[in-house]
C-alpha cells in the first residue's frame, strides 16, 4: 500500500464518517417511528430487532459490494422501497390525523395514537428490515462511490470497510435516544421519513440519469447529501414552531400527498402477490406469539 493511496483512503474516510454517521441517524429514526405505534413491550423488542437488522444488512450489503455495483435492479428495488415508505406513511399519518381531528391543534408533525400500532409487531419488523436493507445498500453504494480506484479499476475497499464500520458504531450510539427524541420533538417522525424518500430519490435519481442523458453518469457527492439532510431537519423544526410557514407550505403538501398516495397504491397493485405472502407470514407468526 503506498502513502498516496494511504493518504486518499483517510479522505475518504472522514467523508464517510460525515454522511454514514448522518445516514445512521435517519435509520434509527425511522426504525422508532415505524415502531412507536406498538405497545411499549413491542416497541422495545421492534427496536432491538431493528437494529440487529441494521448491523446485520451492513455486513452483508459490504460483503456484497461487487455485486451490487453490477446489479442495477437491486438498487432500483431498494429506491422504490424507501420512496414508497415515505410516501405511504406521509399519506397514513396525514388520514390518521383527520380521523382523530388533531390537524389544527398545533402539534404540527405529532401522529395520530392508531398510526402503525394496527399492523402488529411481525408486519412492522418486516417493514422495519426491508427498510435496513434499502439503507444498507444506500450507504456502501455511498461509500463505493467515495473510494479511490486503482490503476486496474479495482475499489481500494479498506476505507469502505472502516466507515461501514464507523456507521454500525454510529447506529449503536444514537439507539438509545432514538424514542426519546421523537417523544420530545414530534416532527422529526415525519421528517424521518422525508430523509428516508430523500436517500431513496438520490439513488433513484443516479440509476435513472444514464438512461435519460445518453450513459452520462450522475453522482450526487456526499457533501450535496449532506446539504440536503441538513436542510430538510432545519425547514422541518421551522416548520413545526412557524404559523406562518405552516400556511405557505401546506398548500404544497396538499399537492403533493395525492400523488404520494397515487405512488404507494401502485407499488401495492404491481407487488400484491408478495404483499399478500407477506401477510400471511406475519398472520402466521401472530397467531403463534398468540398461542
């Protein structure tokens, strides 16, 4: 190993403890909003579970590595994925919060008690894992993308391996106050989700960009992502604490939730077989945790 390739792996590495660290923080959020609907006994086992899952799909998503560069629709399944939860449960939330009539009673951001919790423990763990999974496959996409290549256009891969590494200790150290901060500033459950569709449209947006513009390559740096995370927590509290911010972007969000909506159903038709496997699995499992 030279000292120039010694020297661009440490650079990489300080990028990638920069947005792994920050994608670690959206994993964990949306982990505790997909289970704070849940009993607080389930909600506990949910997490634990997740985070297992999390650690779990890092591992094998860098073991992977190669194989998911060369796989284009593993990728475009995990974008899909996280686009649709975001778009699903932006949509849920936002019939819960009618239904319970809590839209004007300026806990902006705060679900409604029966979000979530009807899915049961099994169908929130499987929505909880193929979310890890997505996330999992963003971030060594995301740290691939960041490594030096030597001259046989092979990835140098110990810089990969340390921030992967970094992002499983970052998801070990958030956990614990994952709950507690969702209980004390409500927004940051659905701006979790918007940082889930967010990291889901960049990945989206990379594989779509060659079959538009003719094989050019779109690569969004991990400092553009960082911009965009930061954004998007800074507008959501603003938007929690600000009447008048509140009024100008509620008319977009009343746009945009009908085509979210649209999105979600037509994922659900085109996967209905697997959806409906899925449920019986979990009704399966239900059904013996009953017993």
């Amino acid at each position: 190993m030279t000292s120039q390739e010694i020297f661009d792996g440490l650079a990489v590495i300080a990028s990638l403890v920069l947005i792994e660290g920050l994608l670690s923080v959206d994993n964990v959020l949306g982990i505790a909003a997909l289970a704070r609907g849940l009993p607080p006994d389930d909600q506990k086992k949910a997490i634990r579970l997740g985070m297992a899952g999390a650690y779990l799909f890092r591992v094998l998503a860098l073991l992977a590595a190669t194989w998911l560069i060369s796989n284009t629709w593993v990728r475009w399944l995990g974008a899909g994925y996280l686009i649709y939860l975001m778009a699903s449960h932006l949509c849920e939330e936002h019939a819960v919060e009618e239904a319970d009539g809590s839209a004007g009673s300026g806990d902006a951001g705060a679900p409604g008690k029966a979000a979530i919790s009807k899915a049961g423990l099994a169908a929130v763990l499987v929505q909880i894992g193929l979310m890890d999974l997505s996330l999992s496959i963003d971030n060594v996409i995301a740290a691939v993308g960041l490594s030096e290549k030597r001259p046989d256009g092979s990835h140098i891969m110990w810089p990969i391996y340390a921030g992967v590494g970094f992002a499983i200790l970052a998801l070990q150290a958030i956990a614990p106050h994952a709950v507690k901060l969702l209980k004390r500033f409500p927004i940051l459950e659905p701006a979790a989700f918007v940082l889930i569709g967010y990291v889901g449209c960049i990945l989206l947006a990379e594989e779509a960009w060659p079959l538009l513009h003719s094989g050019h390559k779109l690569h969004v740096e991990s400092w553009q992502k960082f911009i965009g995370i930061i954004l998007i927590v800074f507008i959501a509290f603003l938007y929690s604490n600000n009447r008048g911010l509140q009024r100008l972007l509620n008319p977009v969000f009343a746009i945009a939730r009908p085509v979210m909506k649209g999105f979600a159903r037509s994922v659900e038709i085109v996967f209905l077989p697997l959806s409906l496997t899925v449920k019986a699995i979990t009704g399966i499992f239900r059904k013996t945790t009953a017993a």
